[in-house]
C-alpha cells in the first residue's frame, strides 16, 4: 500500500493510491466492498484510509436504515 505517514498522535497514518489497480484491489478486499466505492469514497473523502474506512460505514448504515420498496 503506498504513501505511509504519522500524525499528531504519532500512529500511522495510510494513503490510498487509486491510481495503482492492484493496489486499489488490495483495498476493496480490505474494505469488503468494490474498486468502484473505494474509488468514489477517496473522491469523496480524500485518500486517507481511516477517512475512507468511516464513509464507507455511513454509506452502509445509511443504505441499511432506507425502507423496502414493497
């Protein structure tokens, strides 16, 4: 995974590089989610995976609480 830096706190901070497919890959199977959301989530969020990480759960909590179409 590609560009690894500290924060304030000192933990390491990781970013996401879409532009590499195999590296995008590797994230979607981290995530459990596709190379499209990941790709969409960085857009949306930056390339910080703990930013990345937290949109893609919103994204699914919100897409379990809409009704049923029935």
């Amino acid at each position: 995974m590609s560009g690894n830096s500290r924060n304030t706190t000192g933990a390491k901070v990781e970013h996401i590089d879409v532009t590499y497919d195999w590296e995008l890959c590797v994230w979607a199977r981290h995530f459990n989610t596709s190379e499209k959301n990941v790709k969409e989530a960085v857009a949306a969020v930056g390339s910080r995976a703990d930013h990345v990480r937290e949109h893609l759960a919103m994204k699914r909590q919100q897409a379990s609480e809409r009704p049923s179409s029935r």
